[in-house]
C-alpha cells in the first residue's frame, strides 16, 4: 500500500495545487489465528511493526519465539499474522482474558495498575556516551525522515552509535509505532542493546518502556517527556533527554551516562 496520497488542496489568494497527504491504516494483529488488536499505522516497514510491537508490549520476549509473519492487504486494511511459539501464545491468551469486551489504544483496557506497569529488569548501567553524538544524530535525522518532508504528518525514531551515526530510520503518523518500528528493525538483526534512540515526539510512560523492555538505556526525545516517563525511566534505569534541539538539551534522569558539553 500507499504510504501517502496527492490531493488537491486550495490555499488562500492561490490556485489549487497538489499536495502530499500521509496514509493511516486499520493494521491489525493476529497472533496463531486469533485476532488482538487493531492500530492505525502508516503502511510502510510492517515487519519491522510486527517485531517490534510484538517484542515491546511482551507478547514474546525474543525474536526466536516469532516463527513467522505474513502481511495480507484488503479494501479495509492489513492484517499482519504471526506464528508464534507455544508457550508465548498461552500467556497472550491469559492476558487477553483480563480484556475481553474492552476497546481503546494505548493502555485503555488495562484493568489494573499491574498490567499498565510491566515488571521489567533495571536497565544494564552500559558505557559512557558523548552529548555531542546525539546532537549529531538529531541533526542527521531531518534529511531521512522522507515522508516527513513531503506530508508533514508523521513522527519518526531512530538508533545513533557512539559516533553520532543515524540507523534504522523509522516513522510512522503514530510516535509508538515508529519506535516499534525501529526496536523491530533493531531486533530483526540481533543489536545490543548499545547506543541510543531518538524520537522526534514527547517521550512518555509507554516509550520508556518499550525502550527498556529491550534494553536500550538512553531515550532522548525532540519534545517534553511526561512526568511519569521520568519517573519509569528513574526506576529502570533509563537515561531520559528531552529538548534535544540544537546544541542543547534537558537530562531527567540518570545523567552519568552523558558526558560532554549538555549546554
């Protein structure tokens, strides 16, 4: 599918002209056959979703468990079908017991705290890493967010090493899901857990964790992170940034892994 569409658009004082408009899509997910849920995504790197989002929210906890995964278009939508293993489809049955006739996104459905705040492991302390990297990686990530440019209507995340290199460039019209995308694409190939993730959105509560259920200890966000991100991110040991603009940027929590000039 279409990650965007051209449309006729009319401007004040000017004649109509053709303007991008990104795609959102029913993607839905199904797991050995039974559907679990639905989320409006951008149609681009769905594999990289499926892993992702599979991974993030704990419905298997490594790639292994994931044999397979098949995208299947329709007039309504995608569906994405994985084929995951025995023991990780008997705890995603179990959870979903707990929501049957419950709608919503995000976390609406959870019916108790337990299940909003996943008991994950602290995040390993990890090695030092230089402000000046993120800057870079923040300044090298406009240029490849390519259907930013031409829509304006999608977030994107990515991974930058220690040198400031941008990878696994990811977006999507929903933040969650272009870091499911990246985490995913991440996954897919097996990386440590070093280095860092940017988004290009405000970091909150789910971001935190789903960087932390895969152990990457650095977050750093273009916007504001929520007070219960800092909070998450205080307890898992996650390296939380926001307003990384420029040269510049706020540090929330657990700054010794920065070093560097953090004007």
């Amino acid at each position: 599918m279409k990650t965007q569409l051209q449309l006729s658009v009319t401007r004040p004082g000017r004649a109509p002209d053709m303007d991008a408009v990104a795609e959102e899509i029913p993607v839905a997910f199904e797991f050995n056959g039974i559907s679990h849920t639905v989320m409006l995504a951008t149609p681009h790197d769905l594999k990289d979703f499926a892993l992702g989002f599979s991974l993030t929210e704990g419905i298997v906890e490594r790639r292994s468990e994931i044999f397979d995964i098949e995208i299947e278009e329709a007039a309504e939508g995608i569906t994405l079908r994985l084929e995951i293993a025995g023991g990780s489809f008997a705890r995603l049955k179990e959870h979903r017991r707990s929501l049957a006739g419950r709608t919503g996104c995000g976390l609406c459905g959870a019916e108790s705290l337990r299940q909003v705040i996943r008991d994950l492991p602290r995040v390993s302390p990890g090695g030092n890493f230089q402000f000046a990297a993120l800057y870079e990686g923040m300044r090298l990530l406009p240029a490849l967010q390519t259907l930013q440019q031409t829509t304006g209507a999608v977030h994107a995340a990515c991974h930058v090493d220690a040198a400031g290199q941008i990878s696994h460039v990811r977006e999507d019209v929903g933040r969650h899901n272009a870091l499911d995308k990246t985490l995913g694409a991440l996954a897919g190939i097996d990386a440590n857990n070093e280095g860092a993730l940017l988004i290009t959105s405000r970091a909150s509560f789910e971001m935190v964790q789903k960087c932390a259920s895969l152990g990457y200890g650095i977050l750093a966000a273009v916007s504001a992170p929520t007070a219960a991100a800092v909070r998450l991110a205080d307890k898992l040991n996650v390296t939380l940034v926001g307003f990384l603009r420029g040269s510049s940027c706020a540090i929330y929590t657990h700054a010794q892994r920065l070093q560097g000039s953090a004007l």
